[in-house]
C-alpha cells in the first residue's frame, strides 16, 4: 500500500511542498530581519523559528509528539544536547521546543541566502570545524549569549548518523557546560530519519517523537572525568533510539526500490 502512495506523493512534493520551503524560508527569514530593527533578538527567533518549522511540518506532512516537557524549566538556561539523523530535526527541535536558544553550527551555513543572514542576526553560533582552535575561540566568544533563560544547544555527534546508532559526542557541548556551570538537558527524537534519510531528498510524511529528559547536572564533574559525562548522557538519548530498533518495523521505509530496512 505505501510504494503506491510513495509514488503519488512526488508530484505533491515538488509542486507544493518544495515551492513552501522556498517561500516560508524567505518570509520568515526577512521578517526576523525587519523584527530586528525593532526589538531583541529572543521573540523573532523563537517566534519566526516556531511558525517556520511547523509550516514545514504541516505542509510535508509530519505530526510531532513532545513527552517529557515538565523536565524542563523555561525560566533556567541549558546546555541542550540531542541525537541527529535529518535535517528534519531542526524542524522538530525550532517548532515544537518552547525555548529560546542559540544553535551550535557549521560556518558553511552562514553562505546559505536568507537563513545564513537571519542566523547571523540572531545571534547563533557558526563554528569552523576544520579549526579547532578558531572554533573553540568563537565557543568561548558565544557564552556571552547563554543566560536569562536562552540555551544553546548542540548535536554533539558533529554530523547526522546514518543509523539509529549514534556516532562518538565530541566535547564542545560538554565543556560549555563546564565553564557556564549550566545543567545538561538531553533530547532524543525518533522517527525523523523515516520522514527525511540523511544524504537523500526522498520525504515522505510520518510521524516524530521527541522525548525531553531531567536535566544532567553537572556538580563533581571536570575536565578528569568530563568522559564519564559524555557517556551518561549519551546513554541516556541512546535508550528510546535502541527501543526504536527493537520495535519490527520500526525502522522500515518504502522507497522507489521497494522496502529497504534502515
């Protein structure tokens, strides 16, 4: 039954969906610009950031369902640290957080028209992964930004994994964490990579979860033993992502070839 709606679909994502994203990326990346002139950057971004993701949503179509929202405070700054398998997690994360927040990301991004300027803008994060010392400098340069209940938040794998198997954290979020003496909020989200594969543009709607868990605090930790941390938290975004596995046809997608397991 799904090949066939696979093959409906296509029309529909190129004729609708795709012209959408255009559209909706230039209104409301112009609006926060002209926001700015007017105000702080806190209620453009999270403002236009929350109508844009959910745009997107709604029109691919994808339904969201957040458990776990009491675990989070939104008057308290976090360090925010969640899996990555699609870009469609930036429409989950944007749309359905309720915080406002900083990203961490790549500086390629800050070339793409309109997003790149409104990032810009408001204040987020281009960090230069081929410089390690440029990148841990603009961090340092950043932490200015995280207080007054605005986090930021990082995918620590540095890249979408191409599994439900997350890749190795790397320590920036961690060591932001350290210096701000801020509290770990862990995120999974499920199900996005089925709406949207890594290194593919073959959507199709479906359904994502994000989970919100307690917060990690931070208390006794250092340098010494920031690994043990790492990996506490990684276990801890890792366990709904293993259950995913366990669940048949959790992880099945049709595509153009037929059924493929991912």
């Amino acid at each position: 039954m799904r090949k066939p709606l696979w093959y409906l679909y296509q029309p529909y994502k190129w004729l609708v969906l795709g012209p959408v994203f255009v559209l909706s990326t230039v209104v409301f990346g112009v609006l926060v610009l002209i926001l700015l002139v007017f105000m702080k950057p806190k209620f453009p971004s999270k403002f236009c950031g929350t109508q844009w993701a959910r745009t997107n949503a709604w029109f691919t179509p994808m339904w969201v369902t957040v458990t776990g929202r009491e675990n989070m405070d939104r008057r308290k700054s976090y360090v925010i640290v969640s899996n990555h398998q699609s870009q469609y997690d930036i429409f989950v994360l944007y749309g359905w957080l309720g915080v406002d927040f900083k990203w961490v990301m790549k500086k390629e991004l800050r070339k793409v028209p309109v997003i790149g300027l409104a990032c810009d803008k408001l204040g987020h994060i281009f960090i230069d992964r081929s410089d390690r010392k440029a990148a841990v400098a603009t961090i340092q340069q950043a932490k200015s930004k995280i207080r007054g209940g605005t986090s930021v938040l990082f995918f620590p794998e540095g890249t979408r994994s191409r599994s439900l198997r997350m890749l190795p954290f790397k320590k920036g979020a961690f060591k932001m964490a350290l210096d701000l003496d801020l509290p770990i909020l862990p995120i999974t989200i499920v199900g996005t990579r089925d709406v949207l594969p890594p290194d593919s543009i073959d959507i199709f709607p479906g359904k994502a979860e994000m989970i919100i868990h307690e917060p990690v605090a931070i208390h006794g930790c250092n340098d010494d033993n920031i690994k043990q941390l790492m990996e506490k938290v990684r276990n801890i975004i890792q366990e709904p992502l293993a259950e995913a596995r366990g669940q048949p046809g959790a992880v099945t997608r049709f595509s153009r070839g037929g059924r493929r397991r991912l």
